[in-house]
C-alpha cells in the first residue's frame, strides 16, 4: 500500500479558502448592491421626465434670434436625451445650442446635437448654458402666412407652445412664457 503523495495540509487549506473568499465577497456585494437597487424600485424602470419652468426671451427690437429655456427633470431609472425641439408658435428655425466663453473672454455659441438627462437628475437651461435657439421673423421682412396674415409679435406674458422630443421619452409638449431678458428670471 502506497501513501497518497498529496495531503491536504492546515496551510494549503487556508489558502484554498481565501482564495475562494475574495470572488464569493465580490459577489455577495453585487448582489446585495442589486437587491437594493430593485427595492427602491429602480430596477428596470424607464426614463421619465418631467418638463417645468418653459421660458422664451422677448426678442430684442428687429433681432432674428431669441432663446427658449427650460428645466427638465428625470425621475426615471435611465438615462434618457433631448434630440430636439419643435414649435407652432414660431417661424424660424430652432436648435439646441450652449454659450461658451472663449479664452479672450468673448462669449459664442455652438450647435449641439444633444442634450442628456440622467437618471435621477435634472437639467437646468440658461442663458450661461445649454438653451434652444429660436429664430424669429422681425416685423419689417415678416412674410405673410396663408390667408395674407402675419404671427403677431410676441409680447411678456404670452404663451408660446413648445414640443421637446426626447429619445427614450417620446415627444412631450410644453408652454414658455415670454418674459423679458431684464426679467432675469431665465
């Protein structure tokens, strides 16, 4: 009779368990982390969001632009983006667009594609930020619309309707007042 060559000794078991011990911890935590993440209801739930506080500057005199501002919440469980803003209540074109101060302190604008909305966060427009860009069509070279009328001009108060389309969200209409810039309320 021959002795097994291989005996299990105190030390090679020890190490043998915490070997085993550092992927069963890692699991542990994951599923733990998981099992939190389902019971706070967040698990699997969609973007929702949520659209406040629609604003539209006054445009200045004879100006061709003017902004649009809003605050957008997500309440959801995802990420969610705003791919786009549409309006019936204006003519010209619209965008998504952010200021940005260049190193010799002139401020600019650049296009954006995209705005994102995170899970469980918000997202503020300002006029020192991301904002919608709004053409308008000053009353000197305003053309006429069907019927041989114009848009009337807006004035602080009025109500414009905007649709912001989101990517996950779908379309979702919303008002803005127009106030004016002094206003500094935007």
């Amino acid at each position: 009779m021959t002795d097994n060559p291989w005996r299990p000794s105190r030390r090679r078991l020890v190490d043998a368990l915490l070997a085993a011990l550092a992927p069963a911890t890692a699991c542990s935590l994951a599923l733990g982390g998981l099992a939190t993440w389902a019971a706070v209801g967040k698990a699997g739930s969609p973007a929702r969001i949520a659209v406040s506080s629609g604003r539209v500057l006054l445009p200045y005199a004879d100006g061709t632009e003017t902004a649009a501002f809003f605050d957008i919440a997500n309440i959801g469980g995802a990420d969610d983006r705003l791919v786009k803003v549409t309006s019936s209540g204006t003519e010209g074109e619209i965008g998504l667009s952010r200021h940005r101060t260049a190193k010799s302190g002139a401020a600019y604008r650049s296009t954006v594609v995209s705005a994102t909305v995170a899970a469980g966060s918000e997202l503020a427009m300002s006029p020192h930020g991301l904002d919608v860009t709004v053409g308008v069509t000053p009353p000197a070279r305003a053309k006429p619309r069907a019927g041989g009328t114009h848009k009337a001009r807006w004035r602080a108060g009025d109500l414009v309707s905007f649709t912001l389309h989101f990517e996950r969200s779908g379309a979702i209409k919303t008002p803005a007042v127009v106030i004016r810039p002094s206003d500094n309320s935007a």
